[in-house]
C-alpha cells in the first residue's frame, strides 16, 4: 500500500509529504559550487586589495545570442611557433598529453604574432600555463578579444567594478563551506557554457587570490580520450550528437534568488568535435552540462556518457594539474578539454577572474572533412608519425603486454 499523507486539526501536513518538504527545503539550502552562484562574497572587505572584483549579480536582462562571426587566429600562426618560445626562458611540457608551462613570458607584451602562435600551442597541448604576470582586467580581456568576440555569462557573477560585464568571478571564502551531500565530485568536471551554440575557445583565468594550498585546478584532453579508444568505437562516437543544457545552471541561479539574465538554451553538439585548426579529433561531452546522446535508447546512452564521463574524471593519463599562486594565470581551449577544480580550501580564499572568447559551432567529422577537402585526424596518432614510431594494429590478437612497473 502506498504510504498517505496526513493532515491534524490545525491543518498540518503529516506522513511523507511533510518529509518530502523537508527534504527540498534542505536541499535547496545546500551549496554545489558548480550549480549554485557564491551570494555575494560574504567575507569583510573594507581592508580586501581586490574588493572591486568581488562579485555582484546585476539585475538586467539580455537578449538571446544570434551567430557570431570567429576567425581562429591559430591559423595564421607559424607552425614552430619561433617568435613564442624564443622568447620564453623555459618551456615545460607537463605531460605527454596536456600541458605547458612558459617561464620567462609576460603576456603584456605578446606581439599579435606570438598571440597567434600561442592560440596554436594552446591547440595542441589544451592548456598553457604562466606565472607571476601582473597584466591586469582590461588587459586580460584584451588579449581575450585577440582571440574571439567574448561572452558574456547569463548566470554567475561579475566583478562590483562597473562595465566588467564580459568578466566571470570565481569567488569562495570562508562564509560558505561546501556541501559534498549536494555534489559528487565527478560532476564538477566541465568544459564552459558548452550549452551555447558557439561555445567557447581559448579561454584564460588569472587567480588574484588564492589558498596557501589546494584550490588547484585539473584539466582533461579530449584529444587523449578519443586516441584511447578502438577504431569501432571512434567510428560510433563519431555518428552521435548530444544535448548540452543550461536549465539546471539557471535553476542554480533562479534558487539562489538571482536574475537569469539571458533565457537558458539547450545545443545539440557532436561528441567527436574537429578541431579547426590543428585538424584533431576531440570528445566533447562533459558531466556538467551534457545531458543525453540524440537517438539512442536512454540505457545506451547513459552507458556511454558514464564511460566518458568517468574516463575524464578518473584516467590521470589524459589529466594536468596546477598549483596556482597569486598572479598565476592558466590558459586553455575550452573546445577540446574539460577541466575541474578541487574544493579543499575551505576557509580559504580563491579568488579568479576568467576572459571567455565565443569559438566556432563545434564541427562533427563528417562536416569537417565536407568542408575542408582534409582528413581530420587521431592527434596521438600524428605525433607517432612525426616521431617515426610504428603505429599500432589492432588485431585484436591480444599478444600486447599487459601491466607496468612501478
């Protein structure tokens, strides 16, 4: 028998659905730092260097975005990237995968050619990053707009400062404490405002304030996930769409008492994008904001997005991670890697400020070679042959050696 609610003389609700209440009062009470916007930055400011920059959530309304003209600066790169990575004291690759370090650059006086080169290193490697650079908002925003028009987010934060409405604030402090009953930590993992029609490219976040330690930040390659996988199952990956959606994002924003200042949208986006210029084949799915695959049953798709999912949240073979210091500034291309930060600070401040240029409409396969007249192609694979290293059969003979050492 189902169970009944139950009503007293004094008109109370009883039995389950006074407990069903109680659970979406608490609930909506919880904090997921992915869904739900920072209140305002809580913490006493009157003696805080960056107070302007904290955040604020205006109430105003923006029309729904049309298409917007992009041209990807990395093509007109050079290749060997020579007027960059001459003028860097040391470059570090991180991982094999994902990940650069230049020491020795200050991004305030990149050349438009060395603008151009390193959207193209950040193509390639997913993330570039830097230290101990002084280049402040505007300036940041700037070499933002070399590389695209820049969005303006409908939901989180932007700084108190007037007219930084194309800046987002990454804001925590000790006033709230975050809730691991409200969020798992795989959901966490995103790729930015994946839900537009045109969503983002090469995409820079600069910490002015950061904890004495944690806070860091871990980013995933798409490129790297979709190597790893069979032929047959790059093929099937390649055939599918899916949907990104914005509504629970919204619905953060709406709960916790604030304006959605553009109506939330739902794309439908290839899983297997191409990159426009380096020609490589990424995954592009992510926990946060990718909701179904198009046309499969619901049991099949939930199978494949939980492989992928978990694969970009758990194989540290396609992962960076970075420490940030204050002044440290990280750089990635929101088309072909997702990324996660780590909620361990707590009382601590993080305090970032993030420029976020509109890419292309993400491009499947099919259309991609439609259009180009060119192969797009497995990057692993392309670094092999440039390497002159043998490329793998698969055979399926299971002769190859199983395990490692450690």
């Amino acid at each position: 028998m189902a169970p009944v609610a139950t009503t007293d003389a004094n008109g109370t609700v009883d039995g389950p659905v006074k407990a069903a209440k109680a659970v979406v009062s608490e609930a909506s009470t919880l904090f997921n730092p992915f869904y739900s916007p920072d209140i305002n930055g809580d913490d006493a400011d009157s003696d805080y260097k960056f107070a302007q920059y904290k955040p604020r959530f205006p109430d105003v309304k923006w029309e729904p975005l049309g298409e917007i003209a992009v041209t990807d600066r990395g093509q007109f790169a050079d290749p060997e990237k020579k007027s960059l990575l001459s003028a860097a004291s040391k470059v570090q690759h991180l991982t094999p995968a994902i990940g650069t370090e230049l020491l020795g650059i200050d991004l305030r006086q990149l050349t438009d050619a060395q603008k151009d080169e390193l959207s193209l290193l950040i193509a390639e490697r997913g993330v570039v990053f830097f230290r101990d650079q002084e280049l402040d908002i505007h300036q940041q925003l700037d070499l933002a707009r070399h590389w695209g028009p820049l969005h303006k987010h409908a939901t989180t934060p932007v700084p108190r400062e007037p007219g930084l409405e194309e800046v987002h604030v990454v804001y925590n402090d000790g006033s709230r404490r975050p809730d691991t009953s409200a969020f798992s930590k795989i959901e966490l993992w995103h790729s930015d405002v994946s839900y537009e029609q045109q969503p983002p490219s090469t995409t820079s976040l600069k910490v002015i304030t950061g904890p004495p330690y944690g806070g860091d930040t871990l980013w995933s390659s798409g490129y790297a996930l979709y190597s790893s996988f069979s032929p047959g199952f790059q093929k099937y990956l390649e055939s599918l769409t899916a949907v990104h959606s914005a509504v629970a994002q919204a619905d953060g924003a709406r709960a916790a008492g604030h304006t959605v200042r553009r109506e939330p949208v739902e794309s439908i986006h290839p899983i297997v994008r191409v990159h426009p210029v380096t020609g490589w084949k990424a995954v592009y799915v992510n926990p946060g904001f990718t909701r179904r695959i198009v046309g499969v049953p619901k049991a099949e798709s939930d199978a494949i997005l939980t492989l992928l999912f978990h694969q970009i949240a758990e194989n540290p073979d396609f992962q960076v991670r970075f420490h940030w210091e204050p002044n440290s500034v990280a750089i990635w291309d929101n088309r072909i890697v997702t990324h996660s930060a780590t909620f361990d600070f707590w009382p601590h401040t993080r305090h970032a400020l993030r420029a976020t240029p509109h890419g292309e409409r993400p491009t499947s396969v099919a259309d991609y070679e439609r259009a180009t007249g060119k192969a797009a192609r497995d990057r692993q694979l392309v670094i092999w042959e440039r390497e002159g290293l043998a490329l793998p059969s698969h055979n399926g003979s299971g002769t190859a050696a199983r395990g490692y050492s450690d």
